[in-house]
C-alpha cells in the first residue's frame, strides 16, 4: 500500500505542520482516486507566524546588494533545472495538463530567475537637474516591505515564479499562498528557495483555504504589497480590502480573447492558432482563445478545417506520449465547464462537436474530462460569448468586414490578450490601433507571453499594473526622490 507524503508549511526557513492539525489531499484530476499528497490546511495563526518571519527578516535582506539578491536566484534556477523532471511530473499528477507542458512550463520558470537575477545589477534611478546649481537631485527605488503572493492552480511554477523572484530581488520578503491544487508543486518549488540559501524568513509558504489564507494576506497589516492572479470575483475582493488599508495591490484577472480570422488569412495557421490557443492546457489560460471571429467569405471553409483537427485530439492521462489534452485541474472546475455548454445549447447555440466524456470511457470516468467542444451559431448576448470559461470551448462567430470585427471583440468586459491573422498591412494597424487589449498578436495565437515583456490586461482583466519584464519594477518598488546639498 502506498502511504502519500505529507507536505508542510515553510516558515522562517523551517517546515512545519499548521496549529490546526488539519490536511487537506491534493487529487490527480486525471484519475479522482488517486491522491497525490497532503498538505496544510492553515489558518489565521500560521498566516501571522510567516507574515512575522518576513517582517523580522526584511531590514537585512533590502540592505543585501540587488547583485546579491540575484546571486540567490541564480542559485534557484540552478536547483529548479536539476529537479525539473521531479517538480514538472508532480505538476502533472497534481494539474492534469500534459508532461511536455509542464516540462515546458518549469524550463520557463528556470528562465524567469535568471531573468530577474540579472536584473540586480540594473539601474534603479535617474540624476535629475536641479534648480539650485549647488544640489544634487536623484530617485533611487526601495522595496515596499512584506509582499503577499497569492497564486492560481492553472501555472503552478511560472506564475509564483514570475511574481517572487521579481519581488525578492528588488528587495521585498514574500508569504506566498500557491492554489490548494496545486500546494504540492509549489513545496518542490519553495524546497529550491531553502535549497539555495535565502535567509531564514525571507520566503515563506502557507497553504490553505483561499478565503482564510487569501483573505487574510489581504487583510494583513504588515503586508505592504499584494500580488494576484485568479478570478475577477476575488482579484476584486482583495483590491477592495488592499485599498481600504492604504496597501499596494496588482490584480491580473480574467479573459475572453478573441481571435480574428480576415478574408485573406493563411487559414491552416489559423485554425491550429485556434486550437492550440483555445485548448492547449485544456483551455486553462487566462490568454486562451475563446472566441473565433471569421470572416464571412472563409467561415464555413474554416469551421470544416477547425472541426477536423479537433476531433482528431487525443484526451487522457498527461502521462500518455500520445495524449494531446489532458483533464480539467479539478472537479469544481469540470462541472463549471460543463454548465457553460450546457447553457450555450440552451440559449440557441449549435454544438459542434465536444461537451461531455461518454460514461461509457473507461479510460476516463474516474477523470476530470471535458472534450475539446466548439460552437457555431454564437451570437454575442450569449453566455458563451461573454463570460470566461476557463475551459475546452471554442465559439465561432462570423463578421462581414474588420470594423465590425474589432466591435464584436471589443464588445467584453474583458480586455487582456487579442490575435489577428491576417496579410494586410492595414487590417494589421487598425486592429493594433482600435483591440482594446494589454496584449495583441499579429499571426500568432492569443496565448503566449514572453517573459521580458510587460504583461497585463485592460478593463476589467487586470488592475491596470504590468507584471513580467522590466515593468515589474514598478509594483515591487517605490520612487524615492532624493535632494542632496552639502
């Protein structure tokens, strides 16, 4: 009989259990019998202990040189190369998405820490003349404090990695609350940190319940800067309680990305942008393509083409070589998926292909299993057509010329990532000009980031701050200006 391993709590540099006693299993969503692990269901008081240990350890390490600071992450990177296999198959069990996605996603995470390890030896400020011909004026940047990170269960390495390692090596301290999912990648991952040597205190872990540990990280008097990505329903809730108390706040949300297919697009690229960008990690992204807006004159061509290859992906366990789309991470997040194309059948929509796994699959009943689905006959009042899914699901939508296009992929609440295939130079500045979106793609599918980029969504997609890159100076510090006369 196999006995699952309990994970801990990292606080002050030690493991340790929660003052509650209580765990919590991690399910392999590929395989519902199947427990990965354990780990902590904290509360308030294990909050207080890590926010506590930052909050001790935070004076030396701002003092620490930004080369120092990097110097540790370097050291990081290296670890997390050396275990990749460990940590991107743990990730696997724990999420569902395929073995060579989460091998993909950790070697990214391994990139992020060198990245931001460099950026410890760039400027932090600028000389600025002043009026008095005697002074000297100048900013400098300092860090916030304690920074609270709370993350989401759909990139369990590359999002807590790529809001830690900037906030470490621009000096803050971190408490981070990884998704309960996936709270076992994120121990091999904060196992890296110990590994490497950052003093005690300096990067702590709680796991938990979103509204107790998240809550609380938002509530916390002695943390000075909040970092978020998830739902647009919570992300709200913590700016809320961030803002009443005077404390720092980015929110990366929500999306309903759409891609446009013109007249003249190279339509076979454009279907398989559709399908790797809409259902890649079972269309688990927040840049995931949800909506195909096609023109017209090619729409019935493209919709064949589209409904070919999809039926032609492989759902199964993220352990097949040969599966193409694994389950979706949770069973919260199946029946979720699933309530959407049940009202888009109910609101008019046609559905193509997808929906439910026949029961009859023994492969995969005991799964958290979706088919890839794909609708047509979408009109823009629908559910599907404005709310995120957060899953397989595909809605065609036709338009006659490019301003109405752009209209229809305007016509959201969301405004985080949009993609255009097309030749014409025109179509290309107009959409560039007019897509109400942080990120645009020109022949290339809507999900894709690249780390030294500034990410971030408009309108209600994000709180209007930009993670990644050199941008993500901005958050984790503040401008200090400094007026020197002798």
């Amino acid at each position: 009989m196999t006995i699952e391993q309990t994970y801990l709590n990292f606080i002050d540099g030690k493991w340790s259990s929660s003052v509650t006693g209580k765990v919590t299993g991690s399910i392999n969503p590929a395989n519902s019998n199947e427990i990965v692990g354990y780990v902590q269901d904290s509360n308030e008081a294990d909050l207080d202990l890590a926010v506590s240990a930052a909050n001790r350890a935070k004076e030396s390490w701002r003092k620490l040189s930004g080369a120092a600071r990097g110097d540790y992450l370097f050291k990081v990177a290296n670890l997390l190369e050396a275990r990749l296999e460990d940590i991107a198959t743990t990730m696997m069990l724990e999420m569902g998405k395929t073995l060579p996605e989460c091998k993909g996603e950790t070697t990214r995470g391994v990139a992020i820490l060198r990245y931001y390890a460099g950026e410890g030896m760039r400027k932090i400020g600028d000389v600025i003349p002043s009026t008095d011909s005697e002074a000297m004026m100048f900013t400098t940047r300092v860090p916030l404090g304690v920074v609270g990170v709370i993350t989401p269960w759909n990139f369990p390495v590359a999002i807590p990695v790529w809001k830690m390692a900037p906030a470490l090596v621009y000096g803050n301290t971190v408490v981070i609350k990884p998704a309960l999912e996936t709270s076992i990648t994120a121990a091999k991952l904060l196992a890296c940190f110990e590994d490497a040597g950052l003093p005690a205190g300096v990067v702590n872990m709680v796991t938990g319940d979103g509204a107790v540990i998240g809550g609380g990280i938002a509530n916390h008097p002695n943390i000075q800067g909040i970092t978020f990505t998830g739902s647009n329903r919570v992300g709200k809730q913590i700016g809320q309680a961030a803002l009443s108390r005077g404390a720092k706040y980015q929110l990366e949300m929500g999306g309903k990305n759409p891609l446009i297919v013109a007249a003249d697009a190279n339509l076979d690229l454009a279907v398989e942008a559709a399908i790797s960008g809409g259902l890649k990690s079972t269309g688990q992204k927040c840049t995931a393509t949800s909506r195909v807006l096609v023109h017209s004159s090619v729409y019935d061509v493209f919709r064949t083409k589209l409904l070919d290859q999809v039926k032609q992906l492989k759902l199964g366990n993220g352990n097949d070589s040969t599966t193409w789309m694994g389950p979706c991470a949770s069973e919260k997040q199946r029946d979720t998926v699933l309530s959407y194309i049940n009202k888009g059948v109910a609101e008019g929509a046609s559905l193509l292909f997808g929906g439910s796994v026949s029961a009859d699959d023994e492969e995969l009943k005991n799964g958290y299993y979706v088919q890839p689905t794909v609708f047509d006959n979408v009109t823009t009042d629908m559910t599907i057509a404005k709310e995120e899914i957060f899953g397989p699901v595909l809605a065609l939508l036709p338009f006659e010329d490019l301003k109405e296009a752009v209209a229809l992929a305007n016509d959201v609440e969301y405004g985080l990532s949009a993609s255009i295939y097309t030749q014409n130079i025109a179509n290309i500045l107009t959409f560039i000009s007019d897509m109400d979106a942080g990120l645009v793609r020109i022949n290339a599918e809507t999900a894709g980031v690249e780390l030294q980029a500034p990410f971030g969504g408009m309108k209600q997609s994000s709180s209007h701050s930009r993670e990644q890159g050199q941008a993500a100076i901005e958050f984790f510090t503040s401008i200090k200006t400094v007026f020197l006369k002798a």
